[in-house]
C-alpha cells in the first residue's frame, strides 16, 4: 500500500534561518506531488507542484521554492525564513485516481 | 480571487441529525470535486468526490450534491456522530491540470 513521509512534525525556526522540509511517497510510482500551506485560520493554499523529476510548477510568489531530486521525493526549501512563512505545512501524492492524499504535516514556527 | 469558498466558517449539529456543509466555485471549468476531513495537526483525509457529470454521489453516511448552474455543491451528513467533528474542505480541480483548489473550510462540531 502507498504511504507518505513527512518530516519532521514540528519546526521552530529564527527568522532569516534556512528551512528545509522533506516528503517522501512509497509504494506508487511517477506520482504528482504536491507542497499546501494552511496559515492559521485559513484554508490550504497550493504552493508548488510536479508531475515529474525537476519539474516543478510555482503557484503562488513567495520566499520559498521546491524540488524534486527523487521520483518519489519532494523538497520545499527556504534560504531565510520570514515570520510570514509560519504555517502548517502539507506534501501530498496523487496518481491518477484524481484523489490527492496527504501527509501528516509539519507546523513550522518562525520567531 | 478565491475561486471556491465556502462561507460558513463554522457548524454547530446534534447528534443524530442531519449536517450540510456547502461550499460555492467560481470557475466554469472545474469539472471535478471532493471533500476532505481534517482533524487537528493532521493532513486532510479524502471523503467522497463528484464528477460534474453526475449530480449526486452516496457513500455511506456520506452524499455530496452537485448544482452546475449554481456552481454550488454541498456535503451532507446523515446521521451526525460526534467524531465527525473536524473541519471540512471542499476542493475543485480541472481535470487533467493537475491542480486543486481548496476552500477556507467548515468546521464542524456535532453535539452529543
């Protein structure tokens, strides 16, 4: 069966410090992912995607980027965090079935 | 620009009772939907989903209505039990793009 990493589950950063967040699918192979952000009392907001190695689509202007070394892992990454990146971050899979799965998340705090 | 809203922030329900959750879209050419749970410091988990060919899809306790003219879906819970509380989102994709927009959420709290 297909599960998803994430890790780690809590984060809490400076601001201006680096961040480097990782997300791992088995079990299924060439799958979409993707990187969601919920910010505290909102909703999921797409931050990137791909459908394959290196490609990467952004969605929204921002302070972070992501990539994809692996088939089956997906990296977001930030050289200097701002307060503004504080959120609930989610990694998700998608293989065709039009059903995205998420992973558990990681709640990032940046002071 | 939120291209799928769902304007009631929060649902207060008795168990045992009936809930619906609603969620509205702007795009004409989101063709697919779908409805995730999400408890606190968790991912989403998948629920049901529609095709916009269909208007109606039942899986359980669980029957999602489609309104095309209306650009309006909805999610209904019959019956409420009390772990059902969590929040609700609904999500549009335009199939084949890869890409899903989600709404702000619904949180529910079904009262025992």
């Amino acid at each position: 069966s297909q599960t998803i990493h994430q890790w780690p589950a809590t984060l809490v950063q400076p601001v201006g410090s680096p961040l480097s967040l990782e997300c791992t699918v088995e079990g299924t192979s060439n799958p979409n992912l993707y990187w969601y952000r919920q910010a505290a009392g909102r909703g999921l907001q797409l931050l990137f995607y791909s459908v394959g190695i290196g490609q990467i689509s952004s969605e929204v202007p921002q302070n972070l980027s992501a990539s994809r070394p692996q088939d089956r892992q997906f990296i977001l990454s930030s050289k200097k965090l701002l307060l503004s990146d504080s959120g609930f971050y989610l990694c998700a899979w998608e293989t065709g079935s039009n059903i995205q799965y998420f992973g558990a998340g990681t709640r990032l705090s940046v002071l | 620009d939120q291209q799928v809203k769902q304007n009631s922030p929060s649902l207060s329900v008795q168990e045992g009772r009936i809930s619906i959750l609603n969620c509205d879209y702007t795009n004409s050419m989101f063709d697919y939907f779908l409805w995730y749970k999400k408890y606190p410091a968790e991912g989403p988990t998948f629920l049901i989903s529609i095709s916009s060919i269909k208007d109606k899809n039942e899986d359980g306790r669980f029957t999602v209505f489609l309104n095309k003219s209306a650009k309006h879906l909805s999610l209904h819970i019959v019956p409420s039990q009390p772990g059902d509380s969590a929040v609700y989102f609904c999500a549009a994709s335009v199939l084949g793009t890869y890409k899903y927009i989600f709404g702000t959420g619904t949180r529910l709290k079904v009262l025992a």
